[in-house]
C-alpha cells in the first residue's frame, strides 16, 4: 500500500506496491501518448521545428489535449492561435520528458526517493495526468465531485474506480507538495 512522498535526508522519497507502480507508470504512458498524437498537418517545416516553432494554431480536438494545452487567449482567437504556435511544441516537449521521467523512476528497486528536481516533475506529471482523468469524467468543480461522487455511491463501479483513482493520485499529490515546500517552511523570516 502506498506511503505518501516525505522529505528525508536522502531526498523525496515514497513507497508504493507492485500494483501501484504499474498503475502509475500506465497512466504516465496514457498522458504521454495523448502528448504524442498531433491534431495538425503531417507535413512540418524541419528549420520551425528547429527553433520550436509548430503549425498547430486551433485548439486540439480532444477535450482532454485542450486541458494540457490550454489557449493562451481566450478572448483574442489570432493572439491565441500565435500563442500556440510558438509555445504548443515546446510546451508537449516539456510534458512528456516529465512525464517520462516519473515512469523511469518508478522502475527503481525499493522505495522510491527522488531529487528536488525529479520532484518536480513528478508533480508535473501528476497533474497532467489528473486534468485528462478529470476532463474524461467531467469534473472541473467542487460539484462534479459531489455528483461523481453521488454516482459511484450509487452503484456506478466505472465511476467509483476513476474517482477513487483521482483521489488517489490528489492524495499523492498533494503529500509530494508538502514534501517539496516543507525547507520553505524553515526559512528564516524577513
């Protein structure tokens, strides 16, 4: 059973089964591969490619795509579509080299202990991976929730297993957080 993430003098470090560790490496694979499929044309100028520029410049199709790559302008379409194809690139890029690192972690032996830097992208991989779980089950406020909730209550097992998996992966959050602020916490005052 899990052991949520904890500073020690090592590093960050947390515990997980067997079980939990397939599981977390399967969804950063499932994140990861949704960063891969590019809803834009096949054929890329390789000198924009280069430079970190794209030809992607609408919102991605899939709702989910559209929570990890979000419009920079919502109420300025060509701002937004520049936006995009300036930072959408780099942007998957810095996603997925995250969310890789966090599945290469996980293959250590033993308890997992991470760096502040390793840390960080694990927080990262966390949370994109909690906007697709909650885009796929239509939550985004606190009464969502409370409906979701209500359904898996009643007897809606597909909805109780991906809500109990969003707990889960907020639970785990949420202690990496804590583990990473809590220097922050022994600074001297001002």
């Amino acid at each position: 059973m899990a052991r949520g993430f904890q500073r020690g003098r090592r590093g960050i470090r947390a515990k997980f089964d067997a079980h939990e560790k397939s599981l977390l490496a399967h969804l950063f694979v499932e994140v990861y591969e949704l960063l891969d499929a590019h809803d834009g044309p096949g054929e890329q100028d390789p000198l924009a490619v280069m430079v970190g520029i794209g030809t992607a410049v609408d919102t991605p199709a899939d709702p989910a795509l559209a929570r990890l790559l979000p419009d920079g302008h919502r109420d300025d379409p060509q701002a937004s579509a520049d936006f995009r194809r300036y930072t959408e690139l780099g942007l998957r890029d810095r996603k997925r080299a995250g969310l890789e690192a966090a599945r290469v972690s996980l293959g250590r032996e033993g308890a997992l202990v991470l760096d502040d830097d390793e840390a960080r992208a694990w927080a990262v991989a966390l949370t994109d991976v909690r906007l697709v779980l909650a885009e796929r089950m239509g939550l985004r406020t606190e009464q969502d929730h409370d409906r979701l909730l209500e359904q898996a209550e009643g007897d809606d097992e597909g909805v109780s297993v991906m809500l109990s998996l969003y707990d889960f992966l907020t639970w785990l959050q949420e202690t990496l957080v804590a583990a990473l602020v809590a220097p922050l916490r022994d600074l001297p005052e001002d």
